[in-house]
C-alpha cells in the first residue's frame, strides 16, 4: 500500500511516497519558489534523479508537476495515482480544535485556513496545498491532515497558560500550543520500544533540536510541557530565532529601533538566536568549527543553547517528579557529539551520565549514549515526521 506524504510551505511543497508494506521511501522531492518562478528536484530510492525548473505560480501547478514526475518518464515509480491509497498532510497549527489526525474535508481545509492568524508563515499555504492536492488526485483518494501541535494538546492549563488576562485567551485564543509534536511522539515511542519498555511506564524528555528546537516532557507518551509557545518561537536559542526573552526586551527593543509588531517578529524570528548571537552563521556546524577556531560568540552561542537545554531538563524532572530517559533527536541533536556533552557533562547529580567514546563516535542512528551505571539513560533516536505521518494516515483510512 502507497502513501504520499506531504509538507507544504509558502512557497515549497516537499513530499515523500512510502510503500506502507515495509515502510521505505520508493521516491522523494521538493518543488520549490512556488509563485516565484518553479523547480523540482526529484530522486528515486535506487537513485534515478530529475532536476528542472519550471513554472509553478501557484500550489496547483507545483501538484500537477509532482504527478507528472511520479507517475511518468525515466523517473517514474508508478504508473497512475490510483495507485496511491492516500495522502498525507503536514499541517503545523491545529489549535485547539484539532487534538488528533483526521480525514480532509472542505470543512476541514476552511478550518485549517481559519487559523492562519496563529501560524501566519504555514497554515495558509497548507490550506492552498490541500485545495490544491485535491483537484489534482483522483477525488477516490482519501486525504488525511496529521498536526505539529496535536500531541501537545494533552498538556493541562497550568502548563499552558500565560499569565495575561484570560479574556484575551478566550477571545484570541492566546496560550502554549507547543510545536514538534510528531517528531516528539514518534521518537518517545521509538525510544520506549528500544529501552524494551511500555511508554506508559516512562518519564521522558524529549530533546528536538535543529534549525527549530524544542525540548517536551513526555509523561507515560503524553505530552505534559513543551518549551515552543504560541508560536515556535518560544523556549531555547535556535539557528535565527532568540527563544524565550523578556517581554520587556521586546518592547524595549523595538521602540529603540523603532520596529513595527512585524519588524520585531523578523527580527527576533530571522536575526537572532545562533546567527544574532555568534554573528557567524545560523548553522549549528558553522558555530562549532568557529567556536573550535577560538571564536568567543560562537563558543558563547553553544554555551546558551546547552545551558538552556540543561534547565529545560531540570524543570521538565522536576514537572514530571523524576526521568527514566533523555533523548536527543534533530539535525543537531542527532549529529552533534558537542552540544550533546555540553548538555549532559555537569548533569550527574540529576544521574545523568554520558559515555563520551560512545557519543563522540555516534551520528544519525539510534543508540544509548550514557554509561552502564547512568541513573538515567540516554539516548540519540533519529527523528521520521514523515513516516510517523503515513501511519497515521494509514491507520486512520483502515477504521
Ligand atoms: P534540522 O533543522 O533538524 O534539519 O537541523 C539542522 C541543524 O542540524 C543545523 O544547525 C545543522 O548544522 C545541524 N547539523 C546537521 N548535521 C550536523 C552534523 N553532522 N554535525 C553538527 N550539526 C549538524
């Protein structure tokens, strides 16, 4: 059985199509600068390739294209859509309305549209993606939407509540939404199954770190706190965005530059974090070969990230009343030997401890990192939103 999986932006739609039989991705690609001019890049599992450019005004074009290159040509791995039994969506803001998967409707896309004002970046151009994915398939092919804050809506109010008026939660819908959420569900039941131990019965938390970053408390596989906000803005330095400041920074700051509401946001979304502290790059592999080099911005730029990680860990024990495992999982959680030390080094009276051979010789594979005696275990487990997206799908078509 074949899904595509789906993941729209503005201006991209990246998909993958999975054989559910076994679980592996028989072709992959991106169609890019959607409304801009257009270009795909296309690869098959055993390594056919097609790149072009082409002219994509809007999602529906880009959708054609992708059909086209699936289904025909040298690329090709099937022959007609009607091979495909579904399709699975990436849909980032699901609010409160949205607290599982389910099966697309016009009312669900309007819905999804509806949002927008809390995801502004994303939740359109899923809704143009989904318009647009539905008047190209067949109108037989089910389509199933799987939501970023989903697994976060079991966290209780004290955890998501901000401190402001609650008229402006009810009348705004203003609270923690908490973003990650099937990269930290797939990869806290991956972690349950490789300990060989029930998910109810573990405290977890769950360390994504990549370009965005954000750490979860998963209590017996649920989510009880999340360092993302109202937007994924919120929690611990990433590449260009600053995490958790001040609010007082932030209005302090935008009326010394005399910023608009949408000049801070760039600012604090695209200026900062890694990039704005270091002044070097917004890449994690950038700050660790300038920091190796003696640069002290890039070396304090690793330094907040880690010490900001080692809090969440902290607070998250201390929310959940103890911890059986911490994971890392990410572009940088997984590859990165030297923020993962930097986390777990200064850790062991929380019974935190890492073999540093182990990790230093660990990338991108799942693997225990702590030593034998680590009250704690610790883990690297590869993260697959993707595939986490096609089960759900698939589960949801089989009821
Ligand atoms: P993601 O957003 O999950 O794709 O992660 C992107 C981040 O992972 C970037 O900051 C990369 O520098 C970092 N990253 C990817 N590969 C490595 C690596 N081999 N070593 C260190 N950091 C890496």
């Amino acid at each position: 059985m074949l899904i595509l999986v789906v993941n729209a932006g503005s201006s991209s739609l990246k998909y993958q199509l999975i054989n559910m039989d076994d679980e592996s991705v028989l072709a992959k690609g991106n169609c890019d600068r959607i409304g801009i001019d257009g270009h795909i890049s296309h690869k098959t599992a055993d390594g056919r390739a097609f790149d072009a450019d082409c002219t994509f005004p809007t999602h529906t074009e880009a959708f054609e294209k992708l059909v086209e290159v699936l289904t025909t040509g040298d690329h090709a791995v099937i022959k007609s859509m009607d091979e495909i039994s579904a399709v699975g969506h990436r849909i980032v803001q699901g609010a409160e309305i949205f607290d599982r998967p389910c099966l697309v409707t016009p009312e669900v896309i309007d819905q999804i549209d509806g949002l927008a004002e809390l995801a502004p970046v994303h939740n359109h151009a899923h809704a143009l993606a989904l318009r647009a994915c539905t008047a190209v398939i067949p109108a037989t092919t089910p389509q199933v939407v799987v939501f970023d804050t989903a697994f976060h809506q079991t966290m209780p109010p004290k955890a998501y509540m901000f401190g402001l008026p609650y008229e402006d939660y009810e009348k705004y819908h203003v609270r923690k939404y908490g973003f990650h959420g099937t990269s930290h569900r797939f990869v806290s039941s991956a972690l349950a199954e490789a300990m060989g131990k029930n998910i109810e019965d573990l405290k977890i938390v769950s360390c994504h770190l990549g370009n965005g970053s954000s750490i979860t408390a998963v209590n017996g596989g649920k989510c009880v706190d999340t360092s993302m906000g109202f937007t994924p803005l919120d929690g611990v330095l990433m590449g260009t965005r600053c995490g958790a400041v001040d609010p007082s920074a932030v209005t302090f700051v935008a009326s010394k530059h005399g910023f608009t509401p949408d000049e801070m946001s760039q600012y604090m979304n695209k200026k900062s974090g890694f990039l704005g502290v270091s002044g070097v790059s917004s890449d994690n592999r950038d700050i660790q070969e300038a920091a190796k080099q003696g640069n002290k911005r890039a070396q304090l730029a690793s330094e907040m990230l880690a010490y900001e990680i080692q809090k969440y860990i902290g607070s998250y024990t201390a929310a959940m009343n103890g911890v059986d495992a911490v994971l890392f999982t990410g572009g940088i959680g997984e590859n990165s030997a030297e923020i993962r030390e930097l986390v777990c080094s200064g850790m062991s009276w929380f019974g935190i401890e890492i073999d540093n051979e182990i990790n230093n010789a660990t990338r991108g594979k799942l693997q225990k990192i702590s030593t034998p005696d680590s009250k704690v275990e610790v883990w690297i487990v590869p993260t697959n939103e993707e595939l986490l997206i096609a089960r759900d799908t698939l589960e949801l078509i089989s009821k």
